[in-house]
C-alpha cells in the first residue's frame, strides 16, 4: 500500500543534507568544506584535513597543536585488545579482524557510548581517529605472525603507521620520507566522499541511536565489497592476472562481453563522469613514488597501456568509464611494500574521519529521523495456512 518512489541503488535520491563534501560529477570536481581536494592534497596533510572534515574551517596554529596533541593521546590501545586478536585465525584476512576489533571498541570504551552525550560524541571521534592505525597495522602484523609494534608519537600520523607496520624489535625502523608522504597522500585522497556506500551505511545505522563503534565497524563492513574498497585489491590483482601488455585486448574484450561478469576494477564511478580529481593525484603520487624509489614495475606498464586502451575504445568513452582512484591507488602501495590484503584496510583507516564527521553530522541535524527505506512488495498476499501433513 502507499505510493513510494522506486529507486534501486539511490541513483536519483539524495538521503540528506550535508555540509561536509561537495561533488560535481560531470565537472569532475571534489571539495571539502569548500576547499579542492588538489589543493588539500598538495599543500594540506592528513590530519588538517581531519580537522577540516570534523569542524568545518581549516585550524590555526594553535587549534591544530590542540588537535593533534589529542590525538596522540589516544594512539594507544587498551592491552586487552590484544588478546582479542589472538582469538583470529593467523591467516585471517586483516579486513576480516578490523571489522571485528573496531566493533569490539565498544566493549573497552564505555565513556564515548552515549551519543546523546556531546563529550562522549567528541571522544569517540578522537578515539577511531588516533587508534585506526593502530588497529590497522595489528590486523597486518597478527597475518605475519610478527608482535605488535606500539605508536610512536614523535612521528607524523603517516609515518607512525607505516613504522607500526613494518618495524620489528630487533632493528632499527627509519621511516622513509617519500613513503611518508605517498602515504599522507594517500589518506587525505581516501579521508571522505560524501554518500558512498560505506558513509551511508554508517548513517544508516547511526540513525538507530548505534554506539559510534558498532557504526564505523558497519561501514568497514561496507567498505570491504570489490564494488567499493575493495576495488583496489581486486585492481591489483586483475593487473597481475593480465600479466603483460599483449593481453590487455582479451581482457577488455571480456569487460565488454555481456555475457561475462568480469569488469575492469579501478573503472568506472557512481558519480565521476567525465575524470575522478582523486585519480589524476594519484596518478602523478604513483609516478613520483616509482621514481623516487627507482623501481620498475612491470605492473605499471600493464596499467598505463591499459587506461591508454581503455580511454579510446567507444565502450568505455560511450559509458564515461574512466579510471577512479583506486586504478592508481594499488600500484602506488604495491611499490612502497605493502600486501595487497591491506590496501582497503588503508582506506578504512583514512575514510574513518570521514564516516565520523557524516555520524556526527547526522546526529546534530535536528528533526534526525531513523533511516527506514520502503520497498515494492512483489510477493503473494493472503494465503491460507495449512498444517505441513496437509501440504503435498
Ligand atoms: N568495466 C566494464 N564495464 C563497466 C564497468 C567496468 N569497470 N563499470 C561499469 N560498467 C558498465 C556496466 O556494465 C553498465 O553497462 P550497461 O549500461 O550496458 O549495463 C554501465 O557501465 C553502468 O554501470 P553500472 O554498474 O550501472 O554503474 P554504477 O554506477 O552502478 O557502478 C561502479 C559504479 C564503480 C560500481 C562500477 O563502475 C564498477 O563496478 N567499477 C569497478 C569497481 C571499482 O573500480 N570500484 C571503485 C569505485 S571508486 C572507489 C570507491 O568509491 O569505493
């Protein structure tokens, strides 16, 4: 009963208002609170963009000295938390234990659960904020059987997570500037996106009155899907199954066959019809970072022939299938060293600020309803019961 609008995967309905991020589409345009995402990228980093996503205005000195101090002070985690990971499977996938451990947050933090309590809302932001690399780099480390390395405040945010990734007890860990600085990029280019999947599934369950924990561990969840962040694994994995530049026409005949499910991951976006701003950042990161380390990847080579293909064949030009930023996001952590299992755990960790500023967002609007979507019933109605001896 009742009249609905139908509008299977929100193509046309907006689910809110939002002052945070701001897309064009066909324009290819990308800002935050008002700001380029070009700009931030090039002369912001991480965690003045996090301020930027939670408060609105860019910090001064001493506002972001504020800022970032809190954050470190909540780097650390409650030591209980390491017996939990304990409970995972060595070979369990790093996305399959931060779903888990981030849920669990709620059981460890009982002063940030009660979202009708500002300051419990303002701690539990901080708290995703400074502990996801923690919980991120214990994820990777319980897979290699390696101990836990602990947070090195005297580090930026980018450098204090790859030094919990990659150090180990018996030496010494120097972080890599230009890692360092892929790394920053890489985090402000994933920090938000207005209302992608993972961001409304945290509205969603936001808007039932969930612990802010409970609501970032539904997101990652989200997040975990090949359609959305995982795009950058299963990128990575389709550039390594093509294998060299001879086969790339195979594999685009496949993408444009109806008849088979295989797409071109990295390709193609919801919102960006014309280029994703991200991409074109992380395409020049992805080159700086192959020179700056001196590496050569064949991969690369694969890729580049790839979106050269790609962007002159009618199919991908008719559809305005470009490559959004997770084409580039895989080779760029391919060559700073990192497991193809992490990269969506990355983006997890970078888009929680974003996911946190949507909740508080949210949960601030007055007149915040419960999201509660109808359906068009395509079912049978009034059957007549009757007892399973009696059924035949
Ligand atoms: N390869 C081949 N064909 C494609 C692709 C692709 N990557 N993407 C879309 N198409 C075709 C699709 O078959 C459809 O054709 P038709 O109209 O003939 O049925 C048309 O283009 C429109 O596709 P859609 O699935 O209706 O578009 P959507 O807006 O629902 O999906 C998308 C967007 C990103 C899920 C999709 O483009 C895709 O699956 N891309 C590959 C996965 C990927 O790279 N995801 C990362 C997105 S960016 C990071 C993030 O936000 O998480």
């Amino acid at each position: 009963t009742g009249y609905f609008t139908y509008d299977p995967g929100f193509l046309a309905t907006a689910s809110c208002e939002s002052s945070i991020t701001f897309i064009d589409g066909d324009k290819g345009i990308l800002e935050h609170r008002g700001y380029p995402i070009s700009q931030l990228a090039d002369k912001s980093d991480y965690l003045e963009v996090c301020y930027l996503l939670l408060n609105g205005t860019l910090p001064d000195k001493k506002q972001f000295d504020e800022f970032h101090l809190t954050v470190l002070r909540h780097t650390m985690l409650h030591e209980q938390l390491v017996q939990f990971y304990k409970g995972f499977r060595r070979d369990s996938h790093p996305m399959a234990t931060l779903v888990g451990v981030v849920g669990a947050l709620s059981s460890f933090y009982h002063d940030s659960l009660d979202i009708t309590n500002e300051e419990h809302r303002e701690i539990a932001a901080f708290r995703l904020i400074s502990k996801m690399p923690t919980l991120a780099a214990m994820s990777f480390k319980y897979s290699t059987g390696q101990p836990f390395v602990y947070p090195d405040n005297s580090l930026s945010y980018a450098g204090n997570f790859l030094k919990m990734m990659f150090a180990v007890p018996c030496e010494e860990y120097v972080v890599n500037p230009v890692l360092e600085s892929a790394m920053d990029k890489i985090l402000i280019l994933h920090a938000d996106h207005e209302q992608n999947a993972s961001t409304s599934t945290v509205r969603l369950a936001g808007s039932s009155g969930a612990n802010p924990f409970a609501c970032i561990a539904a997101g990652i969840a989200s997040l975990w899907g090949p359609a959305h962040g995982g795009a950058n694994e299963a990128c990575l994995e389709m550039l390594e199954e093509i294998g060299s530049v001879d086969r790339i026409p195979e594999f685009i005949a496949r993408a444009k066959d109806k008849d088979d499910p295989f797409r071109l991951m990295g390709f193609g976006h919801r919102v960006y019809k014309n280029h994703d701003p991200r991409a074109t950042v992380m395409r020049k990161t992805c080159h700086d970072v192959l020179d700056d380390l001196n590496i050569d990847d064949p991969l690369l080579d694969v890729a580049m022939e790839l979106e050269r293909i790609a962007l002159e064949d009618p199919y991908f030009v008719d559809k305005k299938l470009y490559p959004n930023v997770d084409f580039y996001s895989g080779i760029v952590l391919r060559a700073m060293g990192i497991p193809r299992t992490m990269f969506t755990v990355i983006f997890a960790t970078a888009r929680t600020v974003g996911w946190i500023s949507h909740w508080k967002e949210m949960l601030d609007q007055p007149g915040q309803k419960i999201g509660r979507p109808r359906q068009l019933y395509t079912g049978e109605v009034g059957l007549e019961f009757e007892h399973v001896v009696e059924r035949c």
